[in-house]
C-alpha cells in the first residue's frame, strides 16, 4: 500500500505543469481556465490512477478469525480464509470457509497449483 501511495503522490505532482500551462497559455477567465485545465488532468490522470489502483502491487486479502472449527480437520483454533487476490475473489461467499494454519496452508498450496496467484 505504501508503494502505491508514493506512486499516487508523484501522479499528484505531475498534476501542478498541466494546471500551471493552462492558466499561462489560455486567454480565458481564471475560472474557466481552471475548469478546462482540471478535464485535461482528467483525460490523463484517470488512466494513470486506474493504473495506480488496479494492479497488484497489493498482497492477498485474507479474513482470520478467532475459535473457529476447521472446515478440513474440525480442530479449534483461529481461523484464516484467503478473501481476495489478482485472480481469485471470495468477497461475496455467503458461507466462507476457515481453515487452521496446517490446512490453510495445504489449501494455498493447492489454489496455487491451480494458477492462483497468491
């Protein structure tokens, strides 16, 4: 997440010349020059924050609970489910499974032969 705030503050700064060069060159008032300066920063900047925003720089989302029983093995203990990652999306599971720490780890094992990228 750190690294995607640092992208997005470099794409805040390069924001400014666009501002600066519309309110320079264009002989309208300032307001308008300010409104047609922002939909030019707009054009551009909404395919580098869709960039910034959808690639994966994040890691996998996972959901842990404590006392649980374990889906695999029945055993007690705190529970992890993998939620959301590049390709793999459980948000919206109305019955989420949680494993304990052995078996989440074989379940990993086994989503990443399949191609999930976790």
């Amino acid at each position: 997440m750190l690294k995607k705030y640092f992208f997005y503050l470099i794409r805040w700064q390069l924001s400014t010349p666009i501002l600066a060069l519309c309110m320079y060159y264009m002989t309208f008032n300032v307001t308008t020059k300010t409104i047609l300066a922002n939909l030019i920063g707009g054009l551009i900047f909404f395919w580098v924050d869709r960039y910034i925003f959808k690639t994966a720089i994040f890691s996998a989302l996972w959901e842990i609970k404590e006392e649980i029983v374990c889906v695999d093995c029945g055993q007690v203990s705190k529970g992890y489910r993998l939620v959301k990652t590049k390709n793999y999306d459980r948000l919206e599971d109305k019955h989420p499974e949680f494993r304990c720490e052995a078996c989440s780890k074989k379940k990993l094992d086994k989503l990443k032969e399949k191609g999930i990228q976790v």
